[in-house]
C-alpha cells in the first residue's frame, strides 16, 4: 500500500520522475539524484517499509540482496564490485522512511565510516 507521502512511493507510482535502472515485482531500482561515487543507485521495496526493523519479511530483504549483482552487471560493474549501504535513524543519516539500499561503485571507494 503506498503512502501518500512518501518520495519513494510517488517514484514507485510515477508520479515523481527519476532514472530507473530495473524493476521487477517486488523491487525499484533508480539513479540516487546525489550521487555519491560514478555509480549511485537506490534499491527498494514496491511496498511501504519505513526502515531495516520494520519488516521480517525475508523474501524482501532477499529480492532486494539478490538484485544487487544484476544491477550491477546492467551498470557494466559487476567485476569491478560495489558497496552496499541500508543507512537506518538519525545517526546514519536516513532522510526518506521507505527502506533503500544504496548502490555506489564505478570507482575505488574510500574507507567506511
Ligand atoms: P538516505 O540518507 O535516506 O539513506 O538516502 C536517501 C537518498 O535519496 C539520498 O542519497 C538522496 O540523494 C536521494 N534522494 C532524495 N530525493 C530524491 C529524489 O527526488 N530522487 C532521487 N532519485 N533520489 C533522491
Ligand atoms: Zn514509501
């Protein structure tokens, strides 16, 4: 069920633009609008979840792990590799309550934080 308030739903429905990079039943996959790194993607759930702890849900939490490595063989990085972030509350710096895992490659990244 969507929310109507939620950024990621309206990207979802179509009715905020942006680059979509794969979608399949389950799943969104979209350029970040601030990239991060040469490659910036964000994965999500067609269905509304705000955060990591929201959900036991494991079939989502697979489709998302699983579409990392086809996204990234469509973005032409999978040899390459890529690094997965799921950011969840203030201190991680969540800014949209629809669970996303960020994409970024391209490049060589620098160390975590
Ligand atoms: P968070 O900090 O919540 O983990 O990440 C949210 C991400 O959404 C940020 O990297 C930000 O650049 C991205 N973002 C925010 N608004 C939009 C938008 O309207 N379109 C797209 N494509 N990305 C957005
Ligand atoms: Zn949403």
């Amino acid at each position: 069920m969507p929310i109507k308030d939620c950024l990621f739903c309206k990207i979802i429905d179509g009715k905020v633009p942006c680059n979509k990079v794969y979608e399949n039943e389950k799943i969104f996959a979209f350029n970040d609008i601030n990239p991060v790194a040469k490659k910036h993607i964000l994965i999500i759930p067609k269905r509304h979840i705000e955060n990591i702890g929201q959900t036991k849900n494991l079939e989502i939490f697979g489709e998302l792990l699983i579409s990392t490595d086809i996204i990234a063989k469509k973005l032409g990085i999978l040899d390459s590799g890529y690094r997965i972030i799921i950011n969840k509350g203030k201190d991680s710096g969540q800014i949209i309550d629809h669970i996303h895992l960020h994409l970024i490659g391209g490049e060589t990244l620098g160390l975590l934080n």
